[in-house]
C-alpha cells in the first residue's frame, strides 16, 4: 500500500522573531514624544508591521494597518509581543492609560506563538519614571507648607539665623521640600496635611510617603534631673523623660523657652 504524506502548512504569512534593529527601532517608537496614547498605538502598530512584513516586499514607509492586512496570519514569539506591549504599558503610564493602551494592542498586535530559543528583549525606559507627572495639593496641605516655612523663620528669629536649630531645622524641611518636588513616584500625586507640621504624600498607585516635624523635647538642664515637658507650653507639665527616670524637685531649667518656636527637624518615611 502507498502511503501519502500531507505537507507541512503553516498558516501563517510571517512567522518570525524580531532582529535586533527591528527591536531597537520598536523601542526607539515607544520612547519617541507622542501626543497621547491614541498616537503611541498608531505608530507603534505601524512600525511592528513595517519591520515584520518588510521582507516579503511592502513598502517600508509604513503598512496600512486597518485594511488589506489579515493580522492573524502574522506572528511573532511570545516573548518578544510580551516585551512590546509591556513596555508600551509602562510608557502609556503617564497618561494613566496603561490599561487601555495593553488592550488595544492585544487587539491590534500580530499573533504569537512560543518560541523557547527566543529571549524576552529590554524595551523599557532607560529612566523608569513617568515623563509627565500631576502633583495636587489640597488646601489644607498648601496651609501647612505655608505653616512649616513660618515655623522655620520663627526658629530663626527665636534662636538666630546662624543657629543650630534655625540650621538644622531649615536643612531638613528644604531636603522634603526637593524630594517632594523632585521625586516622581507616579503619573499622579497627592499631598494632604497630617498634622500641624506634617504631610502625607499618596499616588495613585498605592505608594508614598509621609514628611513628619519631630519636635525637640524641652528638657530640664539641672544635672541628675531627668525631667522633660512635651510639647512645650506656657504652662508646661514635667514628666521623667522614662519610665522611672529620676525627677528632682525643683524649679525646672527648660532647655528653650517654654513659649518659643519648638526646635525641631522634618523627616520622611
């Protein structure tokens, strides 16, 4: 009896990896400046093709991708169609379009099928933060800032410009100052007050930071009295500054008037 063998049919009119030029003109898309993330889907559906189906012919301007192409007969690995539109997620970030950038491309991308020889590239961002950040202030937070900087020039005219304490206290609340303004966490961030002296810093993704006055405790100066009074008032009330620290009876030394700015220093966590 003969026996017939079918051919092999591969249903696919490109399938292919990516060569590394074509991955580096893909990142170079994803990187470039576009307007919105309508344009970032365009250009980079547009280039994916381009490169892919280039070699069978088309014209390398550019493939027209809404007609004449039937996308499921393209394919390129797994590995690589993950880096692609995982990047292009990350740069859409900045619009806070990640999510509708991801699905857009899962539609509009060619195929892909696994190719274990194929390694995932890097197409992320050379510097991961968002390009375009939003940084909110409420009302209650802006009259906090504005209560930081006028505690800081109460300490100056308390204890001298030249002072530790002015130094000290006009060093830190500058250092949050930088970080809050320099530190990209997210497309979006929030500030509100946490208190008199303090700040809370949320983003939309979940993260962030609190900017916190720890304030110097006034402390009895008399040697072998463990006394402190916090926070400082006109009328203080000493305690031991530990459980079963020694208090003398006496008239108590503060360490800075009790009716001063409180010395101090802003710290984040």
């Amino acid at each position: 009896m003969t026996v017939y063998t079918a051919p092999d049919y591969n249903p696919y009119l490109v399938q292919r990896p990516l060569t590394a030029p074509e991955l580096d003109l893909i990142r170079m898309t994803i990187n470039s400046d576009v307007a919105d993330p309508g344009e970032l889907v365009e250009r980079l559906v547009t280039t994916v093709f381009t490169a892919l189906l280039h070699d069978r012919g088309r014209n390398d301007t550019g493939v027209d991708t809404h007609a004449g192409l039937d996308r499921g007969r393209c394919a390129i690995p797994i590995t690589q169609w993950t880096a692609i539109v995982g990047a292009a997620y990350d740069r859409a970030y900045a619009w806070c379009a990640g999510v509708e950038v991801g699905m857009d491309l899962a539609n509009r991308m060619p195929g892909s099928y696994d190719d274990p020889l194929t390694p995932s590239p890097n197409l992320g961002l050379a510097d991961g933060r968002p390009r375009i950040c939003r940084l909110d202030v409420t009302r209650e937070a802006a009259d906090t800032i504005a209560a930081c900087h006028a505690h800081v020039t109460a300490l100056a005219a308390a204890y001298g410009i030249h002072s530790d304490r002015h130094r000290n206290a006009a060093d830190s609340w500058h250092q949050q100052l930088t970080t809050l303004l320099g530190t990209q966490l997210a497309a979006r961030t929030v500030v509100h007050t946490d208190g008199p002296l303090s700040l809370s810093v949320n983003t939309d993704a979940g993260t962030g930071f609190e900017i916190v006055f720890r304030g110097e405790a006034c402390r009895c100066t008399t040697p072998g009295c463990h006394a402190i009074a916090d926070p400082p008032s006109a009328e203080p009330q000493w305690r031991p500054a530990t459980p079963g620290a020694a208090v003398l009876d006496h008239d108590h030394q503060p360490s800075y008037p009790y009716d001063s700015a409180q010395p101090g220093t802003w710290t984040a966590h």
